[in-house]
C-alpha cells in the first residue's frame, strides 16, 4: 500500500513529489501520457519565478523530475486506465499495464489536454498537417503558410514561433477582439508574417490526405475565403482531464474538479486535487505548482490525523 499516489507529472504533481518527498512519505507518481504535462510541448517559459533568461519548458519539467526524485520520488512511467476512490480510503489505481496500485491517498494532477473544433476533417488530417503543438511540429512548416486557432495567449505565442519557420502565419479568431494579454497580442500583431482574419470561423479544412487550406466564414459579413496552408495548429484552450474521476468527484459544467474553500480537498476524502485539472482561472505553471506544495500538505495532515 503506497501513502499516496499522485497521478500526473507537471507542476503541480511534481511539486507535490517534492513537498512529500522530502517529508519522506515515498510518494508514487504516475506519469501519465506526456510525461512532464504541457510544459515540455512549450518553448521558453518567461514567467517562471527564479529564471531571469527564459526557461527552456522542457529543460524545467526535467529538473522538477530530478529533485522530486532525489528525496525519494518514485516515478512510473504508465498511465491511468481507471479508479475506484472510497471515501478515506484505501484507493485503487489500475495502470495501462493491468497493474493495480493501492494507495491511502490520491492527488489528481492530470492537467488538461487540447480543445478541438470536432471537425471531421481535424480527426482525417491528424498530424497531416493538423496539430495542437507548434513546438513539436513547427520546424516541419519550413516556407509554407499555416493558420493558428484562436486568440488567446497560447495562439499568440505559437503564431509566433511558428514564425520562425513559416512563410505566413494567419490567426483565425471568432470575435474582433483577443483574449490574450496585451503584451502578447501587441507581440504577434507586429510581427510581418503574422495576419490576423478577425471574426472567423472555420467551417472546414481542405485536403483528402494532407491540408491544403482552411475554408473560413466571416460570423459578420457571411463571406466564405479560403486560406491557402499546409499546417493548422489548434490553440483553442484545452480540456480538464479528469473523465476518469467523474463517477468519484464532483467538477464542475466544464469537467474541472471541484475544491473545498481554501484548500486542495475533493468532496472525498483522502483525495485531493491540484493543478489545471483543477483550476479554470488562473492556469499557469506557476499557479499549478502552488497547488501542488497545497495537496501535499494537506496529505501530510491528512496521513497524520488518519495514523
Ligand atoms: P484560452 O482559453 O485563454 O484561449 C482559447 C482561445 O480559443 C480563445 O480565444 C477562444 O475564443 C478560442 N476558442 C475556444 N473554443 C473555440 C471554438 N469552439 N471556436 C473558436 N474559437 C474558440 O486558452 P490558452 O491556451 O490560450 O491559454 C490558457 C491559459 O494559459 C491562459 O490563462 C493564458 O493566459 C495562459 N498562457 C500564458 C502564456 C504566457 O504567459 N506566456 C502562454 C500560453 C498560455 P474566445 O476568446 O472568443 O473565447
């Protein structure tokens, strides 16, 4: 039986194996299906305290990887294929492998994955050009145009990079005004190779084996173009991945787990969450570590009182 189980290895389920880890408690993550979370598909981080040149996301997750580990993390390498949570415990954690692991505490560190538009066509040209990630991807869009979904500041900062490689970068946002801080808006709409077709919607991808453009409908004006690319890389905000909790936690309308006031507490006990499966606000790295130095401390005072 492990003390606790934290299931997901971004900021907030490594910083979490750190706090426990050096309170010697021998916590077990699962790493889950990206190892890291959705740091290591960013480029360089810039917000992260204690960096004055940007941080490399990969290169962070790593290191939080090798400190958790060097208080006595044990990381596996698997994922999570179902739960069955009681309340105080002892929970069951069944692993891709058929392996079943019991724990006395759980944190549910899962994060969130992509949102698509739930195009047929984004399911028929998966990796032939559609993508969520420009940081893995990018460098294959060498001289060709691309499009980037969305407003906010993760479509800001791809439309960006992909810069680097593209010949144009076109952002398609529905409304006539970004969801992304100003500093980064004000980033992409300087750069030359970047456009920004406001008021749009896709209405397909175009291509039977490969993306060859991007139909678009202004919601304004009704006119239906189409924008000639080989890439479209999806920035649409992303998903809680927390379906697997959801016979066991309550989360709100959009998935994310709820918490108690002030603390990282489920509505069960002895089950605690951190990170953005958790949070719909705020969502930053950062903000994620937090909550997971939060859902270790209350594990410790949860194991205490419980022993
Ligand atoms: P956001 O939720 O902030 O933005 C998602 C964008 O996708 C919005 O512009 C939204 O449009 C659009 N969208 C969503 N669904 C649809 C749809 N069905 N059709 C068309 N458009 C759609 O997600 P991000 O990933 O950009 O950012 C998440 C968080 O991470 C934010 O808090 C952000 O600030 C932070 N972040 C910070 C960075 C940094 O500081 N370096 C870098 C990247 C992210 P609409 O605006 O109309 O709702």
């Amino acid at each position: 039986m492990e003390n606790v189980i934290i299931i997901g290895s971004g900021p907030a389920g490594l910083t979490a194996a750190v706090y426990l880890s050096r309170a010697e408690m021998k916590p077990l993550v699962i790493a889950g299906t990206l190892p890291g979370g959705q740091l290591t598909q960013t480029t360089d981080i810039e917000n992260f305290p204690g960096f004055i040149d940007p941080v490399n996301g990969f290169e962070l997750m790593f290191n939080m990887q090798k400190q958790a580990e060097r208080f006595g993390t044990k990381i596996l390498n698997e994922t999570v294929t179902s739960v069955s949570l009681s309340s105080g415990g002892p929970h069951e954690i069944t692993l891709g492998s058929g392996e079943v692991k019991k724990a006395k505490s759980v944190i549910i560190a899962t994060g969130a994955s992509p949102r698509w538009l739930g195009l047929d066509s984004e399911q028929r040209l998966m990796n032939k050009g559609v993508t969520a990630c420009a940081t893995c991807d990018g460098a294959f869009y060498k001289n060709v145009p691309v499009v980037v979904l969305g407003g906010g500041d993760t479509a800001m900062e791809e439309a960006i990079f992909l810069t680097r490689f593209a010949s144009k970068v076109t952002i398609i946002h529905r409304r006539d005004q970004l969801r992304a801080s100003k500093i980064m808006g004000e980033r992409a709409m300087k750069n030359p190779k970047i456009e920004i077709a406001w008021n749009s919607v896709v209405e397909d991808i175009v291509g039977e084996n490969a993306v060859e453009g991007v139909r678009i409908k202004n919601v304004k004006t009704g006119e239906i173009s189409t924008i000639e690319c080989e890439g479209y890389f999806a920035a649409l905000g992303h998903i809680p991945a927390t379906e697997l909790f959801k016979q066991f936690i309550d989360t709100d309308s959009q998935g994310y787990i709820d918490l108690k006031t002030n603390s990282s507490n489920t509505n069960m006990e002895g089950v605690f969450a951190a990170g953005d499966c958790a949070d719909s606000v705020y969502r930053q790295a950062v903000s994620a570590a937090g909550m997971g130095c939060r859902a270790a401390m209350d594990v410790e005072r949860f194991l205490e009182a419980t022993e």
